[in-house]
C-alpha cells in the first residue's frame, strides 16, 4: 500500500462520522461488488496494481452492457449527514457510465457521470482524458451537482454506486467538506495541483427580462499543462425572475478537477430556477429503476433470512 493511500485511510478513520471509505480492494475480497443484468458475461476481480502500488477491483464484460453495483452502500450511509463529497479513483480505456444514486429529500435521484465534455440533465462528463488508459482521481459534490438542474432539492445519503464498462477503480469514498478540506487541501502543494479558473467580466451578472446572455469569458491553466480546455454549462431561462448558475470546469492531465460558477440574476433575480426537463441521454431511467427496484428487493430479503438466523441462534442460546 502506497504513502498517500495510507494518509487517506487514516485521516478518515481519525474522523469516522463525517467520512466513510466503501471500497479501498485491501481486503483481498470482491464480496462488496454484484454483476446486474447477468444475461452478460461479466466478472469481478480483486488485483494487485503494480503501477499503482495497491489492490484494486478490476471488471471485465461486455462493455456498457455489463453493469457492477457497490453493494449496501446505503445501508452503511443512511443515517450519515452532509456526507456530499463522493471520491474515486479509476483507469478506464473503453466507454463507460457512473450512475451514482441518492437518496434526497423530494425521492430517489440518479447523477450521471461519463467520460468526455457532454453535459445534459443529472448528467456530467469528466474531460476528455478518461479514456487515456491511466488513473485518475474523481472528486464531485454531490450537493452542488443536484442543485445545478434541481435547486430545490437536498442530497439526505448516498445509496448506491454503480458503474457500466470494463476497467478498474479503486479507493470509493464519501465525506463532509471538513474531512474533504483535510485530505486534499492540507497543504499548499494539492492547493497549487489544481488548475487555476480566471471568470471575466461581471460575477454576479444582472440581465433584464428577455435579454439574451453573452458569456462574457473564462479562462483556466496550471503550472504543468498551460492552457486548459473550459467546460461551461448553464440552464438560464431569461423570460423568468430568477437567480441561475453558470458552472465551469477544468481538468488538467492528472485528472485533478477544479469547479467555479457565475451567478447570473435575471430581473429581480429571487425567485427560484425553473427546472427543464432535458432529454437524459446515455441512460435508460426506466431501466435503471427496474434494476434497482430488483437488487433492493434481493437485499431486503437477504436482511430478513439474516434477522431470522440471529433470532433462531439466540433463541438456541437461551434454551
């Protein structure tokens, strides 16, 4: 086991409540991980990362049709608060699809995460070097990511990571802003890692009712790369009082991600953002629920076979 993924281990374990690790593949075993949609060929495989200096899991199947669920994520999580920062690492060569799965306070929500700039709906691309063949580490908020199309809503647990396609991931994790700020901003040198967002112009920007929005420019870089590439999404509908967000990404060839937003104020700019309802693409959402549905009713199952194994032993025991 490397340096920095003993660092990371034992700064979550010092602060149990506000960070919990999922899957970090030291424990030799797969047993956390179930293939959905069996009709496929597909397997689960703890392996030692020679490059990496680790255990990690590794899947192998039939592309984007082979799905892999981190299993009892939520039962783990559900009384957990403000967890909102989910992190993982993963080496991936070939298409793939997060779907990460929450519970919030308006019900059940998928967000989306999958390779290149494409963002539509709960759905977020993670840059263009995903597919590189090489590890790189994820960090997204959860909280914000909901938010940017439902801003109305609260994140209340994680409940389930789940992901389509063939590669490897290792060190699955979730914690509070406090343990996050701990883990990689505690010293300057993660802090300069990081590529550096410049927003031009007005932040806030103050529009009129019907005046149409000109991005005024944004620019990012870091020390390594030089200039990076932006990807900027918004959702502003300008016949609408509202406040609306811009929100801009960067990530550089470490996969290391840094996120900035412009506010943007139509008219009186109070009332709430009006969520459209964009065509999720890359994900059947009906499926997935069906899916779902199907592995909750397997686990809820599972529970009670386990109540009753308890029960029938100590009732044993006090005979």
């Amino acid at each position: 086991m490397n340096f920095k993924k003993i660092i990371l281990i034992i700064t979550l374990f010092l602060i149990p409540i506000e960070a919990t690790i999922y899957e970090n593949a030291e424990d030799k075993k797969k047993s956390k991980w179930k293939v959905l949609q069996t009709e496929y060929p597909s397997s689960i495989h703890n392996l030692y990362d020679r490059k990496k200096v680790s255990r990690i899991i590794h899947f192998e199947g039939e592309g984007t049709k082979s799905l892999y669920k981190l299993e009892n994520t939520y039962k783990i999580n559900r009384h957990r608060k403000k967890e909102y920062w989910l992190t993982w690492e993963m080496k991936y060569s070939e298409d793939f699809v997060i779907i990460v799965v929450l519970e919030t306070r308006l019900g059940k929500r998928y967000m989306i995460y999958t390779p290149g700039i494409n963002n539509s709906y709960m759905q977020y691309g993670l840059g263009l070097n995903t597919l590189n063949g090489k590890w790189h580490k994820y960090k997204r908020n959860l909280q914000k990511d909901l938010r940017y199309y439902d801003n109305r809503n609260e994140v209340i647990s994680f409940k389930s990571f789940v992901i389509k396609g063939s590669g490897s991931v290792d060190n699955i994790a979730t914690m509070s802003d406090k343990v996050f700020k701990k883990v990689y901003f505690h010293n300057s040198k993660n802090k300069s890692s990081l590529p550096k967002i410049t927003i031009k112009g007005e932040n806030p920007l103050h529009l009129k009712i019907g005046e149409h929005y000109v991005e005024p420019g944004v620019s990012a870089s870091d020390k390594e790369d030089g200039t990076l590439n932006v990807v900027s999404i918004e959702n502003i509908d300008t016949s609408r009082d509202g406040e609306y967000t811009v929100m801009y990404m960067a990530t550089n060839q470490k996969g290391d991600m840094a996120v900035d937003s412009r506010l943007v104020e139509v008219g009186e700019g109070k009332k709430e953002m009006q969520v459209h309802n964009i065509e999720k693409k890359s994900v059947d959402i009906k499926e997935l629920d069906k899916i779902f549905e199907e592995t909750e009713a397997w686990e809820r199952e599972l529970e009670l076979k386990e109540q009753a194994f308890r029960e029938k032993v100590n009732n044993s025991e006090e005979t």
